[in-house]
C-alpha cells in the first residue's frame, strides 16, 4: 500500500460519528487489544492511575536488547532504540518516563563501546544527539524538576564516558558539567 493510498482521517472520522457508544467500546476495545503501543494510549488517556511503573519496560527492553540482548551480541539497531523511545513519548506525554528512556539509551550504548571498544562516529554522534536532547528537556521549565532523579546517574555517565575516543567522552563532560552548572544551584 503506498503512502498515498492509506487511510485518511477524514474517511475515518465521519463514521465514528454513526457508531453506537456500544459499537464505540467493542472499537476502542479492539484496538486496546491490537498492540502494547494501543494499551499505554488508551490508559494514558482514560486511566492515567492505571498505569504501574511497568508500563515503560517493555519499551526500556526494546532499548537494552539493541545493545545487550539475553543471547548472543547486540545488533546497534541505534534507530530501533531510539523509537522506542519516541513511541513512548508519543503513546504517553510523560515526560519523566521519557527521560528515562533516554538515560537507559545512553547508559547502554557507554556500557556497550566499555564492554566492546571504539565503535563508530555514527554510533558515537547518535549517542551525543540523545544526550543533547537529554541536556535541553532537563534545563527546560518542565525538566528541571527531574534533575535530582538523575544528578547521579548523569555523574556515573561522565566517568564511564571519560575515556571513550571518538570525542565522545569530551562531548558528555561537557554537556553534564553544562547541566550540572545550570541546575545544580538550584536544588
């Protein structure tokens, strides 16, 4: 199916409208079933207080086995990883999640150059994007209050980074003492 025959919103919308709520619930249902992806949505939405702290760790897996998986070594499915961080954010909104997310992306791929060696720019600038992606959220408004969740996991990424080539290490010193300087007064 091409991109422009898929299916548009506005043939869709015009026949919800026809649904019954009972048509409706068997729908949405339907598509609660259909995917974890579909679940984290709808709970997100309509049960914000049914959502358990396990509700990130199916995409927290999708991360960490990019990099060490239960068998055999990690593929550096880099664009895999970072969907999953993306489909969190999009599926959720929740902002502390998905800084967690983040930091599981950047403590696993510096576990993994120290576990393997050099890797490769690509991997290395991919890594750095996270982290300075990383870095704006927690010096932003709505992420300054998660500084003290992470102070000290960003202080153990600088010294597992500090010896990784590339200019790597450089970039995450710098970027940390950047927040570090930015924040850390005014906790």
């Amino acid at each position: 199916m091409s991109a422009s025959s898929q299916p548009k919103w506005s043939a869709i919308k015009p026949k919800l409208v026809t649904l019954t709520q009972l048509e409706l619930i068997e729908l949405v249902k339907a598509l609660f079933d259909q995917s974890a992806d579909n679940k984290l949505l709808l709970a997100t939405r309509l049960a914000p207080d049914a959502l358990g702290t396990e509700a990130i760790e199916p995409y927290r897996e999708r991360i960490v086995v990019q990099f060490f998986p239960k068998r055999g070594f990690g593929k550096l499915n880099l664009r895999e990883a970072r969907q999953a961080i993306r489909d969190y954010r999009k599926a959720t909104g929740d902002l502390g999640g998905t800084l967690e997310l983040m930091m599981t992306y950047l403590e696993q791929g510096t576990a993994f150059t120290n576990a393997y060696g050099d890797i490769s720019e690509a991997f290395y600038n991919s890594l750095e994007s996270v982290l300075n992606e990383f870095a704006k959220i927690l010096k932003s408004r709505e992420g300054q209050e998660y500084y003290p969740q992470f102070a000290a996991r960003l202080k153990q990424l600088k010294s597992d980074a500090s010896d990784i080539g590339w200019g790597y290490g450089d970039v995450v010193v710098e970027i940390i003492e950047d927040v570090d300087g930015n924040l850390s007064h005014s906790q």
